[in-house]
C-alpha cells in the first residue's frame, strides 16, 4: 500500500536522514522508534509531503538549502513530487508533535475544520466515531482547545485528523509530555482505529514500551539511519532494543 525507498534530506551539508527505507501493508501499524534528533519528524514530514513546503519556503528567504532524494509510492502512484495537499486528497494524514491543535477554537470547532475533505455524511459519522473512540471529548465540545489537559488535546489531535478521511494516518510523537496512564489509552485507541475504521498507520515515537506491542513491524532510527528493523515480537526479544526501550 505504502512504501519509501532510499529517502535522504540533506539541511545544507547536515544528513538529516540518511537511506531511510519502510512499508506499510493494508491495515499495519508500523513503528518508528528513536530518541531526540534521531530523525523521526523529518521522516513523517517527508512521508506527509510537508518538506516540499518547507524546502520552497527557504529557497523563497533564502534560507539553508535543503535537498530531497528517494521515492514514495502510495497505492501504486508515485508520490514523492506530490504537495502535502494532494497527498492529504489521496488519504495520508499527518497529525504532527506536539498536536497543534487551533487552542482559541472549540473542540467542536477544531473537529469540524479537520472535517474539510470529508463529504456531510462521511462528517457526520467519523464524529460520532470521535466521540466513541474518545468519549472524554464529548463532554467538552465547547470548551477551548487552550483549556484542554495534554492528553485531551493529543485525543482532538488524533480525532481531528480522523476527520479528514485517512487511508494511512501518520502520527508523530502522539505520546509526548504524557502520563503514562494516558499513553496506554491513546496506544489502545491506535489499534482499534486499525481495526474499526481499517486504517493504516504509521506512527513515530521515542516512548516505545506502550506502543512497540500493537505494532506490526517496526523500525529503530539512530542519527537519521533505521539500524534495525523486524517484526514486533523480534524487535521486543531484540536485546540491544530492550535495553535501550524497556530498560532490561
């Protein structure tokens, strides 16, 4: 369904990802595991098409230089040329770190804006889902995105990207400055998105423990470089995996 190859960003003379390759079947959920600067916000916006803009908008102030290679194909299409926008029409859907959510609008509001691709009654629907899957929203429709607790705006994040029709959600860091309580929760909501609305997903994180056992497969990034690779029991039997994920 989904598959990179060879991606490679050079910020000027930095290798900011260095020959990443990963795919995504039908109904996965891959993981990208790595600490700080390992290059896992780089890779999603790559994948999401966002470096294009990024990269136009530096050419446009003169900025550093920034320099793209490798392929992605989606559903057979080549995407790598594609705008974030034409990708988003075809079904990838990034909810980006630290959730950036719109804080002076409602949670009905900020539901309702990621809402744009969708039909009325696809919108409609997917809302009631929302709700379903995050029942703790419900209650707060009027509230303001700013009000919200870390973990309610990380629940509108997801649920506002949901809005938008995603085939492959691509999820950056979804449980960063969260408690631990929260980041088991929002790990079960991954799988029953995959499961209920048979939704791919690839989701980057440095917090591996809660999200490394509903994974499919899995990759680990160090300094921009994936240098493991496996299946979800392989990567978690992995002794250098354990001990620096699970602390064993």
């Amino acid at each position: 369904m989904f598959e990179a190859n060879g991606l490679m960003v050079f910020y000027e003379n930095m290798l900011a990802l260095n020959n990443v390759s990963l795919a995504c079947g039908n109904e996965q959920i891959i993981g990208v595991f790595g600490a700080n600067s390992a290059g896992k916000s780089t890779l999603m916006y790559t994948l999401a098409g966002i470096m294009l803009d990024i990269r136009k908008k530096e050419q446009m102030a003169g900025g550093e230089r920034i320099t793209l290679r490798g392929e992605i194909s989606f559903q057979g299409e080549r995407v790598e040329d594609a705008k974030p926008s034409v990708r988003a029409k075809a079904g990838i859907i990034l909810c980006p770190e630290r959730r950036r959510i719109f804080p002076e609008s409602s949670v009905l509001e900020n539901l309702e804006i990621g809402s744009y691709l969708a039909t009325r009654e696809q919108a409609e629907e997917t809302l009631e889902y929302v709700f379903e899957i995050f029942p703790a929203l419900k209650a707060i429709t009027r509230r303001l995105g700013g009000f919200l607790s870390g973990g309610e705006q990380q629940m509108l994040a997801i649920g506002r990207a949901l809005m938008a029709q995603p085939k492959l959600l691509l999820l950056d860091e979804p449980l960063l400055g969260l408690s631990p309580a929260i980041q088991y929760l929002l790990a079960k909501s991954i799988k029953e998105i995959k499961e209920q609305r048979k939704t791919s997903v690839i989701v980057a994180e440095q917090y591996a423990r809660p999200i490394m056992p509903i994974i499919d497969h899995g990759y680990i990034l160090e300094n921009g470089s994936a240098v493991v690779e496996g299946g979800r029991r392989e990567l978690m039997d992995n002794p250098d995996v354990k001990n620096a994920y699970f602390g064993t």
